[in-house]
C-alpha cells in the first residue's frame, strides 16, 4: 500500500531542517523501491517548510511508525506530521506495485 507522509516545519526552522537534513534524507533513503517519491514544500521565496513523501508499507501502522521513527521527528523540525493511504490513479507508472 502506498502511503503520504505529510510533515510541517516549526516557523522559521530553516536552519535547523538544514542541520538534520542528511540524517533524514538516509533514514528515507534506507527504504530503497518502498521510497516511492519525495520532496519539500516551499514557501514564496523557495525555501523549504516541510516535506511530502510517498512510501509503501504493508500497514497503517507500519507507515506511521516509520514516519514517527524520522530524524526530522525527533529533531522537532516537523511541527505536524501526517500520515495517510494513497491511491495512485491517474499516470501512475506500470511498474508500480503498491
């Protein structure tokens, strides 16, 4: 099953995102074919202030606790966090097995 990770930033957190970037670029990154796309949500000047991030987990609950498990998680770089079933409808690639 395919699910978006939704996470916020604290306002004016762009430094601290910087810090723990890395270790969170890993941490999705250790999912290999289960990282199914990935990327931040901007601002009107280009800077990030959260993330989406799409995932395949076989549960709910496998998907929120990888999410909750996220540097930016633990770091308090994300002010909210969500995490929600997705359904890829429409160009979705042939190749994808959710």
């Amino acid at each position: 099953m395919l699910f978006i990770v939704s996470g916020r930033d604290y306002p004016n957190g762009l430094e601290h995102r910087l810090r723990f970037r890395p270790a969170h670029r890993a941490y999705y990154e250790s999912l290999g074919d289960d990282l199914i796309l990935s990327g931040p949500y901007l601002d009107a000047t280009g800077e990030p202030i959260g993330s989406m991030i799409i995932i395949r987990r076989n549960t709910h609950a496998d998907a929120e606790a990888f999410a909750k498990a996220d540097p930016f998680v633990h770091q308090s770089v994300f002010e909210t966090l969500s995490v929600s079933r997705w359904d890829w409808f429409m160009k979705r690639p042939t190749e994808l097995v959710s």
